[in-house]
C-alpha cells in the first residue's frame, strides 16, 4: 500500500518458501523492487508466512515494523518497558502439554539502537530438545536477521 511518502507492507511474503519447502508463494509479485522504498512493515504474528525471514531481510532497513503486544489465545503473562522490551510467557495447547506455569515459554522481545538502526532480539526458552530447535531454525521462526 502506497500513500504520498509512506510505503505500508503487511506480512510480507515473496521470496522462497516457508514451512520445510511445502509452502510456496502464489501468484508470484511481478517486481520486488519496491522492497528499498517500504517505510513501514506491519507483523500481525509469528507465524512463517507472515514473518518471513528470507523476505524481512530485503526490505527497508529504516523502515518502521509494528507488531502485536499481545496474541489472543496463548499469552498468560505480559511485562512491557515501552521502546525497550515486550516479554510475554505462552502457552501453546499444540505442545501436547498441560497449561500449567512450567509448561510455558518465556518469549522475550528486546528493542536496541545501534549505529542509529533499530535492532529487534527475539529470545525464547523451554525448547524441549535439539531437534526441536532445528526445526524451528530450518522453518525460519527463530533466526538472525543482518
């Protein structure tokens, strides 16, 4: 969505595949040249196709990104320092787990400023073993970004 000097993306998605290779963009963008223009990313949440790794890492590095403070279905507890951290404990009843305290993740998000760039670290415990943390290397949901 383009308006006057602001170039608006939303789950941007358009460069490789998400989910192991078994999702795939359709219909393809035409151009992606556009991506050095965005001036603002909107996140609605985590989920791979709507945070992309392979497509972040095109866009705009000064563009401002927004995302959730909450989620609706899995978020148990909520600690905001505005512009600096967002730690939320999650639960997800697709762990096969019970919703009990231990059983949670401790998500936590950290907002610095470096060399007048904005830096986002996203941190998360309770990875129950190596194979689990591949995978979610290998789907893009937890990565760097440069």
């Amino acid at each position: 969505m383009e308006h006057e000097s602001a170039c608006v993306v939303t789950d941007p998605w358009f460069n490789g595949p998400a989910y192991l290779n078994q999702w795939h963009v359709f219909p393809r963008p035409v151009s992606t040249d556009f991506t050095s223009e965005v001036t603002h990313i909107i996140l609605t949440h985590g989920h791979e196709d709507h945070l992309h790794i392979p497509t972040l890492k095109l866009m705009n590095k000064n563009a401002n990104v927004y995302f959730p403070y909450t989620w609706s279905a899995g978020t148990k507890q909520l600690d905001i320092v505005p512009e600096k951290l967002l730690h939320t404990t999650y639960f997800s009843d697709m762990s096969g787990k019970e919703d009990k305290p231990e059983n949670y993740a401790n998500v936590i998000y950290e907002l610095n400023q470096q060399n007048g760039h904005s830096i986002v670290t996203i941190s998360q415990d309770n990875i129950d073993n190596e194979e689990q943390l591949e995978h979610m290397k290998q789907t893009g949901v937890w990565c760097s970004m440069e």
